[in-house]
C-alpha cells in the first residue's frame, strides 16, 4: 500500500527558531499534498493545499508567512514553522494524493518552549 | 461548505458488544465519506470508504459503514468490538477524488473488559 513518511516525528524547539517538518510519499507519486493541524483532544484542522511546483492554498485563517510550504517534487513536501512560539505547539499531520485517496503520514509532535 | 457532525465525543461499551458510530454530514453534492482510526499519537488509518455503488461498504478490522442518502448519515458499525479497537474515530468529508477533506471531531471509543 501506498505509505507517507514524515520527519521528525517529534521535534522541541525553542521560541523564535524556526523548525521544518518534512512529508515525502514512498512508493507512488503525490499529485497533491495536504497539511492538517491537530490539537490535543481535538479534530485534524486543514492547514493548507500544495500542488507539486506551484504555490501552496492556505485556508483561512491560517498565517502563510509563519507556515512556509514548499511542494519541490512529487514525492517531496515540507511545511516550515517560522519564529516559532509556544501556541504552535501542536500535531502536524500531512496527507498526500494520488488523486483518488489520501494518504496519511504518521504525524509530528512539535513542541515550542 | 461541506460539514461533519460525530455527535457523541465519547463512547464506551464492553469487549463483544455491537458498535454504532454516529457521522452526518452536509454537502450539497454527492460526498466522497471516510472513516478514519487514530491510537494515540498516532497519524491515520483509514477504515473504509464510499464513493458509489452499494450504500453498505466494508472496511477493515471488521467495520462496516451504511451511506443514508435520505437522512445524510454514515454510521461506522462493528459488530463485536475488540479491546484493540479502543482508539479516536474520525468521520470525513471530501468533494472529489482526492480533494480536501473536512473532518468530524472525533469520538473516542473505550472498551471495558
């Protein structure tokens, strides 16, 4: 079956750095590639929509210049927490498609002191 | 806009009983619904889908899920439920093929022994 890693899986960073996370999908191409936020004891919160080459579709609400994403190859999508703080603390869980499913990645717990 | 509704938070029934898990959801089109498994700290798995045909589908573990066009539901069902299923059950949403997916918020299964 299809299987989407992410790296790290956990990360602790300190306020003001900025830490990358990164989403690559192993055995199949991602047409698309999505960012899902979840806190604890609740629900997965779309963050963004990337598409392999072009710019990433923020939802609403949600800070495209604190939350970088690049889409670089087809198998390959990182997601970047600028001068992180304590309140973006949180699960960050990444999907990629191959146009008819998503596939999950097995998540990444950032927590920012 | 599309919206799902698990309205129980938490369920717990004992080790043999039936499950029924609750998802409505609101869309104007034809859903393309899911049902996802998360453990704790976990990323997603997903249990089934339905896209068309017979509105009964089966899916992993054991589950099976009833598509009601009529009363804009699909309830995950299982009928004898194992200590192992004990884990958060995300309802989902999406317009198309893998497009976007709007998530439920979740019901937390327990199982008593």
């Amino acid at each position: 079956g299809a299987v989407v890693s992410q790296h790290p899986s956990w990360v602790i960073c300190k306020s003001g750095t900025s830490v990358k996370i990164e989403c690559r999908s192993l055995d199949f191409q991602a047409t698309t590639m999505f960012w899902y936020r979840q806190f604890p004891k609740q629900s997965l919160m779309l963050m963004a929509t990337s598409n392999e080459g072009s710019k990433a579709t923020y939802e609403q609400g949600v800070e495209k210049d604190k939350f970088l994403i690049n889409h670089a190859s087809l198998t390959l999508s990182t997601l970047t927490v600028t001068s992180a703080h304590p309140e973006d603390s949180s699960f960050y869980i990444c999907s990629a498609s191959d146009t008819y499913e998503q596939y999950f990645g097995p998540g990444t717990r950032l927590t920012v002191t | 806009a599309q919206s799902v509704t698990q309205p129980d938070i938490h369920i717990t029934v004992s080790e043999g009983a039936s499950l029924e898990l609750r998802c409505n959801y609101s869309y104007g089109a034809t859903p393309y619904l899911f049902w996802y498994v998360q453990s704790p700290g976990q990323g997603l798995q997903l249990l089934l889908k339905y896209f068309s045909g017979d509105t009964l589908v089966q899916g992993i573990k054991g589950f099976e899920a009833e598509f009601k066009r009529s009363q804009s539901s699909f309830n995950l069902r299982k009928p004898s439920v194992h200590w192992s299923d004990a884990a958060e059950y995300f309802c989902a949403v999406a317009a198309g093929y893998g497009n976007k997916l709007v998530f439920g918020a979740g019901t937390i299964l327990r199982v008593k022994s």
